[in-house]
C-alpha cells in the first residue's frame, strides 16, 4: 500500500504555543525583564500553522511581528500568560518557549519611584512566579503533548532532565544560552531534544530550522505516535 503522507498532518490539532518574555511592572515605568526576542517561540506557531495546526500563540512583549497563521494573544506578565494559556485548554499540545520572569517584583508601586538627593537607593522584594509548564503539565486538562525549552548557561543536560521530570513535560528543548553563544536575542539555535528517550543533539540551526523540525516532531506523535 502507498501512503501519500498528508501535507497537513496536524489540520484537527489545537495547539497553544507561549513566546516572548513578560515584563513585571516595577512601577508604572519600569519593569523586570530578559533578552528573550521571541524568534524561537513565534516560528514554532508559524512552522506548526504551515502544518495545518489550530495554533494560538500567547506572546509577552516583543518586537518582531505576529506570525501569520497562529492566533495570537498579547500579555505583558507572567501571571496573564498563564491566564491566557489556562483560558484556551483544552488542547492537543502545549510548547511553552517563553523566557518567563521567574520573579517579580513583591509590590508594583502606583506611582513612579523618585530620586531623593541624599537618600539610599529603593530594593526590591521579589516574589517568585507561577510557573506555567509546570502547571500545564500537571494540569486536570493536560494537553496529550507538553513540550518545554531549558535555558541553561551551565549542566545543560542535567538541568533538562531534571526540568522533564518536574514539569512534567514530554520533552524538553534544552539549550546553552550563555551570552558567547549569542542564542538568547539572536537568529541562530543549536539544541537538544530531551525525553525519557533519550537526548537526541540537533546541529546549530537557524530558528526558523529548529522550529520546521521540532513541527515535524509534533505531527510525528500524532501521526505515528512517535515519541
Ligand atoms: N516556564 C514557565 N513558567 C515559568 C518559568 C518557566 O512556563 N514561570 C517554562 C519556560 O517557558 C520553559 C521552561 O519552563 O519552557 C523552562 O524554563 P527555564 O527558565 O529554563 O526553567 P525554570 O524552571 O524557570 O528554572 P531556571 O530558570 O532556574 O533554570
Ligand atoms: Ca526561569
């Protein structure tokens, strides 16, 4: 028999893609954020989109523009990301490559924060954020696919499969971001795939690339059931 493999093997699938950082407001002109573009995040909504996908993509604040294809909804911090995200399950996947801020600032003042001559400068009380891989994977309304990134600048491996376990996570995309390998903010990626598998090592990509691939890999397990 000759089967003429589909063109859009995930038409059906809907699939909730997070990208972008967030920003903790600090005051109400100042925040707390990292380098994440969200190069990676958004041509994974465009790659799986392209493979026939129902994609949403929840994106913090960037300066690249939306992806056509994906659905996409803007939030600014990390407590609506998750909102955001928890407002669109059920689904059949969830890829979470935003940078989230793992903290915010414990009290977000209403008015700007103003230099006094002869006064010490303000500190900041951090309180942690909710992780939000963590809670789809443990979710009453998993996705049937989880997948999460590792940014790591040390233990890359190590770090990855203690975050599959953690979250919960089919697999986990683990990448080197220490500022030499100008991954974090730039347009090239070189990634390891991390699942109870095993690690697989992809070659230095362009995200455009890592994303086409990391699709195929998706419609692989709905298709195939290939984990
Ligand atoms: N993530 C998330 N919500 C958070 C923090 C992280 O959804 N509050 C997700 C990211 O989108 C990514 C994965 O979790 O898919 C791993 O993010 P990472 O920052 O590497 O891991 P952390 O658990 O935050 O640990 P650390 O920053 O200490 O390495
Ligand atoms: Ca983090």
């Amino acid at each position: 028999v000759h089967l003429t493999p589909s063109a859009q093997p995930l038409r059906g699938k809907k699939i909730i893609v997070t990208s972008g950082p967030t920003h903790e407001p600090i005051d109400p002109v100042r925040y707390l954020a990292n380098r994440s573009s969200g190069r990676q995040g958004h041509a994974i909504a465009e790659a799986l989109s392209k493979l026939g996908a129902d994609v949403v993509l929840i994106r913090g604040p960037v300066a690249i523009p939306d992806p056509v294809g994906p659905k996409t909804i803007q939030v600014e911090t990390a407590r609506q990301m998750l909102a955001a995200v928890e407002a669109q399950l059920p689904s059949d996947a969830a890829i979470m490559v935003a940078a989230v801020a793992d903290w915010r600032p414990e009290s977000e003042g209403g008015e700007k924060i103003k230099k006094k001559v002869g006064e010490s400068t303000p500190s900041f009380a951090l309180i942690e954020n909710p992780d939000i891989l963590r809670t789809v994977g443990h979710h009453r309304q998993r996705p049937a696919l989880v997948i999460g990134f590792a940014a790591e600048t040390q233990n890359l491996i190590d770090n990855a499969q203690a975050k599959l376990a953690r979250k919960g996570a089919d697999f986990i995309v683990a990448n080197d971001v220490s500022t030499e390998t100008g991954i974090m903010g730039g347009t090239r990626n070189q990634v390891r795939l991390v699942s109870k598998a095993g690690v697989e090592e992809w070659p230095e990509l362009d995200k455009t690339q890592v994303a086409e691939r990391l699709a195929r890999r998706v419609a692989d397990f709905f298709v195939n059931e290939i984990i």
